[in-house]
C-alpha cells in the first residue's frame, strides 16, 4: 500500500478516512483487551490502537508479536481519541488498524530511541543509525538542511556562481597539516586534501567569475577537539572589485536571512565592528563573547605606582572585575583560576576581594595609599573579586579573557537566548609564533596589507621586534558569541606585493616559485581585487541548535582519534593496495 | 568607484548617465583620433571610447598605454552609438570615458580569449584561469550551477534532506580502486575517499530520514578516458518505502524540471522503459541512443540453414543493416569496422552489400538458394550494408552495437537536438567477469533480488553456467542519449539476504564482518525497504552543454595521467610529512 502521508501528519484533518503509514515502533503496550502501538517516523508520531474483540485474527495475533523498533506497515481508519494528548499534534486522533505488515524487525537496540539519553558519545557514534533516530538528532540535521538552503537562496539570488573546486590538490606545507593521497599512476607523488579551497577561488576570480561560492568539505590533519573534525565543511565564497565593508555587508544580509529562517529572529545589521586591539584588549580574546560585559580594564599607570615590583616591572598590568562574586571564590577556588592562567602564559595570578568594606587578597598589603585610588579606577563594591595579570601585554589580556569566560560561565552570566554577531577588523597581518620562533600569517600569505602600513612588509620576521607587527591587514572576522564564525580578506593580487610578502614570511624564493609558481604566474595576467570570506558551517548550525559540540549537527563525525566507531575507518589496507600506490607502511 | 552595473548590462537604459564598469580589456583600437575598448565582464562586452581630442590628457594617456586583458576601471557617460552592432546587448551604446584606471597589468596571454580557440588540451588546464575568461568556458561553468539550482530546487520541495557524508570512510575492495588517505594518529592505518556514499545513505534511511539528498564528490582511482575523472560528482538520493515505480517518477519529475529550467524545453513523462535484455539484443548496449534506429536484427534461425559452419555453429547470428551507406563502405573502411567487432571480442565481421541488385561480399556466395529469404529478413534495398556477427549472444550484441554507433557518428544519422531519455530495467543482479572468473554485481552488492528469481541466489558464482545468470534486480538505470546518466536499485534490507547475496558473490563469512559488519549488524535494527539513485553530473552538465568531454563542464580537471597541469599536482612531499603518517615510498 502507498504511504497516505507521514504518521505525525495524520491529524484531525483526515478523520474518518482510512490512511496508511509506515513507521518504526516507538511503543507497544497492552491495556485491558487493547494494544496501543506508537508509530514513528521523521514528522512525529501517530497512535494505533487495535481492539482485540473487534479486530481480525491476524491483526491481532501481529499486534501482539511486534516490538520496538519494529518497520511496520499499517492501515486503518482515523477516529477520534478518547485521551487526548495536547503535546503532539497528532495527539488528537488515533488509527484503529485493520491491517498491520512487519516491514522489518528489530533486536532490543543498545540504548533507547528518545531524547535526552544518557550513554557514552562512543556508544552514540558506533550505532549511529540509531542515534540518528532520536528526534533531537534528526533536529539536528534538518536544521542544518534548513540552513543552508537559506544561503544557497541568498548566495543565488544575488548571483553568486557555485564553482565546485578539486579535491585531490598539491600539498602546501604552509598552514595546518595536510592529508595526503598517495597516486597510483604518479609514482611517489602525492595529492592533498584540501585545507581550504583558497587559491582556487581566488583563481576564479582571475577567471572572471566576478561572484564564487560553494559549501565544501575542507580537512585539516590536526589533533581533535570539541569544535574540531578531521574534515569540517566551509561556506566559502570570493567577490572581486569590491571593499572590505561591501563584503561585509554581503554577509550580514545572508546571516540575518538564515536567522530569520531557521529561528524567526530579526538580526539588525550592519553588525558592531571592533578591531582587533580592542578586542584583546577589552575581551582578552580575537573573538569576543559580548553577550556580558566584564571588560578587561588597564590598571598599568596606576599599578607602576604602587610599591610592589611585580607591577612596577610589568609592560603592562590589566584587571578583570567579577562583581559581586567574592564570596563565590574559595581560596582553592582562586588558586584554580590562577593555574588557568598559568596555562594561558601568565606569570601568576595575583587578586583581591572587598569584603565588608576592606580590600584582602594577594596584593592588598601592596595597595596601602593606593587603596582608595584602586577601588575607584575600578569602580568596586562590596563582594567583588579582582583579578589581576602583570605582564607583556598580549600574554595580561589573552589570561584574563580566558578567566572572564570561565567566570561567566561558571555563574550564568551569558543570556543564551542573545546572538551576537560581531566584526573583529583591522587586524595584524602577521602574529608571532612562539613555536617557529617567525613571524607567521594571522590568516593566510595571501592576505592584502593596508596601503598605509605596507612599508613595513619588507622587514625581517626573525625576530619578536620586527616591524612586521604594524603591518595591518584588510582581514575580518564574523564572531558569534565567542565563537569564530568565519574570517576573510582582501587578497594580495599583483606579483611584486605576493613575493614581499612570501619573503616576510621566510620563503626563500626557490620554494615559493615551486610551491605558488601558478598563482604567482595568474598574478600576471589582469588579476583584478578581490576578496571573500569562508564560514564554518559546523559551527554555525552548532551554535544555531544551541549545542556545544560540532558532532552533534554532523551526519557520521570522528571521535578524538579520528576514527569512526561503526564503520572502523581507518583501518589496514592490503599489501596489493600499498604495492599499487608504491608506498610502504613503517614497523 | 563602485560599479554601476556589468560592462555586458550597460544598455540603452543608461542613456545619458554617468556609469562605472570594471572588467578586462577585451580588445582596444586606434582609429582617427578615437581609441576604441572592449571591456568583458561576466555578462558580455561594453564599448568605451575617448576622443583624444576632448578626452583629458590622463584618460588619453591611458587609453593608450592599456593592452587587452589589462583590468580596468572606467567611468562615463553612456551614449548612443553611431555605428551599432546588433550581435550584442550592448551594442546600441558606448561609454565616453571620463577617467580610466588600470586597477592590473597584463602580459600578453599564451592563447586568446575567445571561443573556439585552437590550442593543446594541455595548454588550457595549464593557464585554466585563462580558458575560463572565454565566454563559452563561463557559459558550461554556469549552466553547470543552474542545474544543480534546478536540482536543488525540486529535492527541497520534494522533502529530500541534504545530509553531509564522510570524506574519510573505510576502504571496501568490492567494486573500483579506492583512492587511500593515510592515517596519522592510527599508525599503518588508512582512510578511503568514497567511491560512493552508497552505504552511509542506506544507513541515514534505517535513521529514519525517509527522504536524503546530496550533490557531492565521489571519487575512483581508474584508468582515465574521455567521460571520466578521478574525482566527479553525483547527484545521490535515496528514499523509504517507495516501490521502483514511485522513486523512476520521483527522478523523472526532477529531470524535466531541470530540462524546462536550463534549456527551456518539455520533456514528456513518464520516460520509457526498455527491459535490459531488449536493450542489448535491438541496440547491442545497455545505454542505448535511441536518437535513430538501425536496430541490431536476430539472424539466427535463417543462418542455421545456411550452408556456412561459422553460422551454424554460431549460438546466435545477428545483424544490423545500414540504410543505403554501402557505397560509402570501401573494402578499407569494412576492414576497420571488422577490427573494432574484434576488439569488442567478436570472432570475425561478415558483411553483405546490394548493390545494382546484387548480393555482393565476405558471405555472399554461401547464402546461395537463402538469398531471397536474407533480403526479406532484413527487409533490404539498394545499397544497403549488412554486417554480421556470428557468437556468443553477448559478444554478438555488443560487437554490432559498439558498430552501429560507429555508423550513424560517421553519417549523422543522430538528431542532436533530441535529448531521448529511458529507463533500461530489469537488469540481471550478477555479470560475468572474464577478468576475474566470476560473477560479479552488475550494480553493487546491496541490490535488491526480485522475489520470483531470489530462489537462484543460493548458486555458486564461479562457473560462467551458474544459475547466478538467472537473478533479476530491482535496478534501473537512467540513460540519455546513449550515455548512462545514473542508476539505481532497491536494496536488501535483511541481514539474511545481505549475507546470501555476499555469500554468491564469493565473500567469506569473516571477510563480509570484517568488511560489510556494520552494515550487517544495522540491518538487524528495524532496516526499512529504501531504494535510491545518483546521476553523474559532471556526464549530465556535459550532454547539456553539448560537448563531448567532461573536461570542458568541470573548472578545475584532471589530465590523462590524473595530475593537474596547472598546480602540478600530484607532487613529491617532504621526508617529514612521510614520517609523521608512517609511510615510505617504494623506490
């Protein structure tokens, strides 16, 4: 029989009809010469209730036999129910079967089909068929169906041209760890999954295509975490002739179409801008949460006049204020806090509390004559908790902004229903790594300089003190409640700027010639401006679900391994696999 | 200056306003005074003109200095034109430029833009950038996007879920070589790119999701050929409890509404259906290009009484006969037709000419007293060519139908403008593979056995008389113009079933749980009746456009030998991206 329409369709509208649904058995119970199934399917759910005085043999006999999980097939005429159940929309109607077909049966599944279970994210993703089951899950997916529908609208609507880039590209070691795939037929040589479709979008636009998206898968062989997956899927799209602020606008109107979409919410824009220093230096963080205040506040000249060394030495002192929560801080619980802050670089942690008027803590006995000036800098009240970083000044902010989110967090400062979309701009183009001991790019070599500070590009990036930290870049981020959004660029497009800034960033020219040797070519035949933006969608409908965790809005993710429980992947491969691709694994 | 419109929209409408375009120098001429640009932007060409004797001295200077495919930006006003040029929109107006900036350089390209250029295969991916800037490279890119619009369009309509799969799944060897990824974190463990998301879309139906869609890369490590690529896209969907019947309906409501959005025209509905076995004994293939007749012809029982041993011995004796080309059919050129019968594995090439009444070639003189019956058979007239193949079915089929494609490409018996689209049904589940010395899935090993055959699944493969030969499918494949578009099938959705169809197919029980475990242990959870199918877009934008090589529909290809000209991918990589996925090449 043709399905009549999904079970958690069937409502008053086809009383006294006889409808068909196919489904999954959510429940099954008997009640006093009547069995009443739940069936499920992706709408919802509808109740079949078979009376075993009037019903046929075999309706009965099946009503008995099946189980959850059951596929069945069943028939019957809609009536009104007795019980109703206002919290389902079906809740209304039952379906008194005259027919029942097992369609599929089930064994006793691992972990119930509902919301809200409790089992291991392990046992979840080993039979996430199941999982995929649970309401919540299937919310999930069609949530992020929904979104990007809405961009794909948007994106076509205002003519922008969906390119679909390859796969299989060349390695470039410059960014995160690629994954390789070995080729057959050209021995010893490898492709690259790629990390982002950069140059290729940047060469449609050379293309003329004028308008480029796609929503595409991108990889990055780095260790996981909760926002991070061996591959994660980027919307990304490229415009050429215009401004920084034009391409912004471009995507705020397709933000506040997708939020109006997929949740009802009116999102004004143009969004807030903040740049780069103000961020760190209010927030401690390039992608602030201001959803809650708890700025960073500078205490540096007071803090050189107060007669404690540690201030007096320190580039730059700065204050984070959890108000009223001083008797919230154990001091077990500071000395956590400041282990955090240890974590993120600080030297130490020092505080103080105002508690029935009087200053106590770390640095109070310092304050002496200052005391007055300090609560009035700060603005204190009674029950507040200062926290206090006294060292180089990206190391003082990026510590506290690490303390004032855990903060808010541990006491429910963030509205969670607020979603604050945010510009992070006039960014450095380059940022120091502790690690390489180089100056590096703070988003990719391809990023465009600012006219103004462009003098400073041919330094040398050796060293902490270079001039290439004035260089600023037309680069923007898009931040959603402390989470980067996306980010994106103007990009370099003449040769001579592309090679300076190779150069910066300690390619010798041999090794840019043969690893950019085809963008450094496009870049000689009429490359017009241009700049784009990517987006991680992951993270986009994570936070549009109201999760914590990107595997929760992904179809079949990887755990922390970078493997998957069901299916096993990775896994040995057969010699004649390897001997094909001429490769060998190491004992 | 931000731009007012495309170079190519600037028409009459913006008579007498002040305009800004950008775009590339097309063409730029000298002429009395007067230079003449084209500047060719994504929508077409605008005429600029600066009379150097009103012109400042900057514009003029300018106008001078450009050469074509410079980028430039120029501001104007718009005009009418005194010499008008019907062949474009824009050819009723010039722009009087009132300032010119060069916003990019150009040298001189290695081929010109323009259509129909003739240059190396090679030349083109190396400079893509530049084969893309041609109007009818742009035009496939877009007709490619308007499609999957289309596509799109109607699968969110229909309620089809767009869910991501894995890039990074487990490697199966049933079917085509797996491009491998090698595992970092998993030592000697290896990642596959799927060849397919066949089987995490039949587990996102036991999910629940009753209706998935995506557009998505795939990817197969094989010799390359005219229509293939390492990695193409398909159009992927699958369904719950839908009959073979519903979901042909569901693809061919999709393909008319993409035949009506990008081309304009109707497409009736529903397609018509020809059976496998039809397919192969009157077109010799199971993709057939029903544009023309010429139907291969069953010989058979006239040549068993036919005094020739080649014939009688012959399993079957077909032919096809092509109308009034015999004298365009030197020796030489029969010759050549014999040898391509050999290489699709036919023994040898008969062949009979009428002409001026007379029964004349290689079999002509054993038709002897059957003669009148062979013209009356094959219902010949003058100057017919009739060829011959006597053996096996198959290779006879096969043999005459590979010719009869060869007939009507070299006399333009093909209406090209005809889009003929059919169903072939009623396939055979197994193939024999000479290759491999058994049967094989004719689709994939998922593939649902018609219950009135299924008593044969039980047989053994290795024996090309197995009753393997007798299993029928629920698969159907979609074919357009002699190309296969797609196909697709009921699956199983037992575990009993999916071991006895891995069973037939040679598997060992451990191998098929090692391999195919989840997938087994899945169907043991209330697995519903789904089916599905994927059409190859890249073939499908290809046939659309009117070419004849995948090539020219995909922006970034691959070459013959699978690399990239361009970007020289594949490439050799660093001894240390070697050591940290636990690898070495062979020498």
């Amino acid at each position: 029989m043709k399905r009549t329409d999904y079970a958690g369709n069937i409502t008053e509208e086809y009383l006294g009809q006889i409808v068909t649904v196919k489904g999954w058995v959510a429940k099954r119970r008997d009640k006093g010469g009547l069995v009443f199934i739940d069936v499920r399917d992706r709408e919802g759910i509808v109740q079949i209730v078979v009376d075993q005085e009037t019903a046929s043999e075999k309706v009965t006999e099946t009503s008995k036999a099946i189980r959850t999980e059951f596929v069945v097939e069943i028939t019957g005429k809609v009536i009104e129910r007795s019980n109703k159940n206002d919290n389902i929309k079906t809740g209304g109607v039952e379906i008194e079967a005259e027919s029942i077909e097992v369609l599929s049966t089930s064994k006793t599944t691992p972990f119930e089909i509902k919301d809200g279970i409790e089992t291991s994210d392990e046992n979840r993703m080993r039979y996430r068929y199941l999982d995929l089951r649970r309401p919540e899950m299937l919310a999930n997916l069609r949530l992020r169906h929904a979104i990007t529908h809405s961009i794909r609208e948007y994106m076509d609507d205002e003519g922008f041209i969906d390119v679909e880039t390859p796969f299989l590209n060349r390695s470039t070691p410059e960014g995160a760890r690629d994954y390789l795939v070995p080729s057959r037929v050209n021995k010893g040589e490898f492709y690259a999954l790629p990390q982002s479709p950069q140059l290729m979008k940047q060469l449609l636009m050379t293309a003329g295509l004028d308008r480029y998206y796609q929503i595409v898968k991108c990889f990055r062989d780095e260790d996981l975490r909760g926002d991070r997956q061996p591959e994660f899927t980027q919307v990304d799209l490229e415009t050429s002739f215009l401004s920084e602020e034009e391409i912004q606008t471009l995507v705020e109107r397709m933000i506040a179409k997708v939020m109006k979409d997929v949740k009802g919410i009116d999102v004004t824009f143009p969004f807030s801008r903040m740049s780069y220093d103000d961020a760190m230096n209010f927030y401690g963080s390039d992608k602030p949460d201001t959803r809650y205040e708890m700025k960073l506040q500078d205490l540096t000249e007071l803090a050189h006049t107060i007669d404690f060394k540690v201030f007096q030495d320190a580039v730059a002192v700065k204050a984070v204020v959890a108000k009223n929560l001083a008797n919230q801080y154990s001091r077990k619980a500071i000395d956590k806090l400041a282990e955090q802050a240890k974590q993120n670089g600080a030297q130490g942690l020092a505080w103080v509390k105002v508690e029935q008027g009087v200053l106590s803590g770390s640095i109070a006995k310092f304050l002496s004559d200052k005391a007055d000036a300090f609560v009035s800098e700060l603005d204190l009240d009674e029950n507040d908790l200062v926290l206090i970083v006294a060292d180089k000044l990206n190391t003082a902010n990026s510590a506290l902004g690490s303390l004032r989110q855990t903060i808010a967090k541990e006491h429910n400062l963030i509205d969670s229903s607020k979603f604050n979309f945010l510009w992070v701009v006039d960014w450095p183009l380059f940022e120091w790594s502790e690690e390489e001991g180089r100056y590096m790019s703070a988003h990719h070599p391809f990023t465009l300089s600012t006219a103004e500070t462009r003098e400073f590009l041919t330094a040398d990036g050796s060293s902490e003190d270079s001039d290439l930290q004035k260089v600023r870049a037309h680069a923007y981020d898009i931040v959603l409640n402390g989470y980067e959004l996306g980010g994106g660029s103007l990009r370099i497009n003449t040769r001579e700027l592309q090679e300076t800034m190779l150069k910066a960033l300690g390619f010798k020219l041999e090794d840019a010639e043969e690893q950019f040797g085809f963008l450094l070519e496009a870049l000689e035949y009429g490359f017009p401006p241009h700049g784009g933006l990517a987006i991680g969608l992951d993270r986009f409908v994570m936070l549009l679900a109201g999760k914590y965790n990107i595997r929760e809005v992904i179809a079949f993710p990887k755990n922390n391994r970078a493997a998957d429980p069901m299916t096993q992947a990775p896994s040995p491969v057969s010699q004649k696999q390897l001997d094909e691709l001429h490769i060998n694994t190491l004992e």
